[in-house]
C-alpha cells in the first residue's frame, strides 16, 4: 500500500495541497466512487464543511449531509496505514483545545453531521491526524470574515459583521508545513489556531476605509472562537496557547491586500 489520495482535491485547500505535494489519486465529488476497493498508504481527507466554507455548507444543508453520508458510504470500502483528517474547528467549545470533549450530542445537524464524519473516520482507520481549523484565510473563497470584509469594500451600507466578534484567521500558505510538523510530533489530533482578533481589530488594522460603516456593539452579538492549542511550542515561542500572534496574523493580511 503505496499509493496516495486527496480528497476534496478541486476545493480551495485541496488545490493548494496538491500543487505542494504529488498524490496517486486527487478525489472529487465526481469521481468518488472510484475509491471503492482501494488500499492507501497515506490518504488527506478534507471534511466537506472546508470545500466551500462553513458559510456555505450551513446554508444548504441537505447538500452537506448528503456530501456527508455519501462520504461515509465510500469510505467504508477504503483501506489507509495512514490519514490526515483536516476538519472545521466548530465541533470544539468555543474556549476549547485539543484535549476539551468535542461535541457529540447537538441540536446543531450542520455540528451533528460534523461530529458523526470525525468519529466515523477516526474509527474506520487506526492511525488518523485530526487536523482542526478555524476560518481560514487566501483561498479566495469565502473562508474567513477577511473575504467578506474585501467583497464589502465594493459595497454599501452597514456591515453585516459583529464589532466584538473573535476570529482565529488562519494563513492557508502555511497548511501543508503545519501538518507535516504535527506527523513529525507524534501528534495526532491538533488545532492550528493563532490568536484571536475581533472585527474591529481586524477592520482598524486592514481595513480602515470600512470604519465608518462598522455596527455598534451588542449584548447578544456572538463570542466567537478563541480555541487554543496544547501543542503550540511546536510552533511558536513563548507558549501562547496560539500557533502565531495577532500581529503576525494583521500583517500577512496587509500584505495580502496589497499583492
């Protein structure tokens, strides 16, 4: 069992993977079935929730399940030595880390669906890296705040953002690197989550000319996520709990504005 897959190969993660890295296989929607039977070496599996982002799996659920069950349906005829699980970190408490319960029981189907895909997958195949990220940042799709904010640019009218809102804006040019340190780690279960910045933050620092259409704040707007990691010196140093500061976060989206 030599042989290598990638699936979920045609969205934004899976082509920047694969044009780092050669794999036997690249796996789509389309081609699916031809993995029935097959024995892997190493396989990349990419939830379905990261093909088009969380945005657009939630909005159409009956797709996303069935991407899900359709999945699973397939997997269940696959063999791999080797899998590496990449996932939406929305299945983890809000404060969470690697090591906090992951959520199982949710009146959430989108959350649901999520956790029934990672416990089928860690089940099926005995030795499986969960990779768990946040929003994630230059796949030029609607991943993270950043792309509404840079479509918002174009518009008018309030933002439909969240002042206070936290968001881990993950860097997707470091995916493929981050992975490879966490198989090298012995690790097998890791979120690749830098420090949180809020709306404000992010718009004051990248975003200035949207300021004044900004919304105030309110009691009932929502946390957001400032997951952490226990692996973070793996990293960065000192230990944050965080795999990169806000600083480095602000200014890699600066740069990527002005490429």
């Amino acid at each position: 069992m030599t042989d290598t897959a990638l699936i979920g190969s045609t969205c934004a993660l899976g082509a920047f993977w694969s044009s780092k890295r050669y794999f036997d296989y690249l796996i789509d929607e389309s081609n699916l079935p031809i993995l029935r039977g097959k024995d892997f070496g190493q396989a990349v599996i990419i939830c379905p929730s990261l093909w088009e982002g969380r945005g657009a799996s939630r909005k159409d659920m009956a797709r996303f399940t069935a991407q899900v069950d359709n999945l699973i349906n397939i997997l269940h005829e696959v063999k791999a030595e080797r899998v590496t699980y990449a996932t939406c970190i929305d299945t983890q408490p809000e404060t969470g880390n690697e090591l906090s319960p992951l959520l199982h029981e949710s009146g959430d189907p989108w959350l649901a669906a999520l956790a029934g895909l990672r416990d089928f997958i860690n089940l099926r195949f005995g030795r499986v890296l969960n990779v768990y990220l946040p929003e994630v940042t230059g796949t030029g799709t609607d991943m993270s705040v950043a792309d509404l904010l840079t479509r918002a640019a174009e518009e008018t009218g309030e933002l439909e953002v969240f002042l206070l809102e936290r968001h881990q804006l993950y860097p997707m040019h470091r995916l493929v690197r981050d992975v490879e340190k966490a198989w090298e780690c012995g690790i097998f279960s890791v979120n690749l989550v830098p420090e949180p910045v809020t709306t404000f933050e992010l718009v004051e620092s990248c975003f200035p000319s949207l300021s004044d259409r900004l919304p105030i704040a309110k009691e009932a707007d929502p946390y957001g996520s400032a997951r952490t990691s226990v692996y973070s010196t793996q990293y960065h140093d000192p230990d944050t709990g965080y795999i990169m500061d806000k600083q480095d976060v602000l200014a890699g989206l600066s740069a990527d504005k002005q490429a």
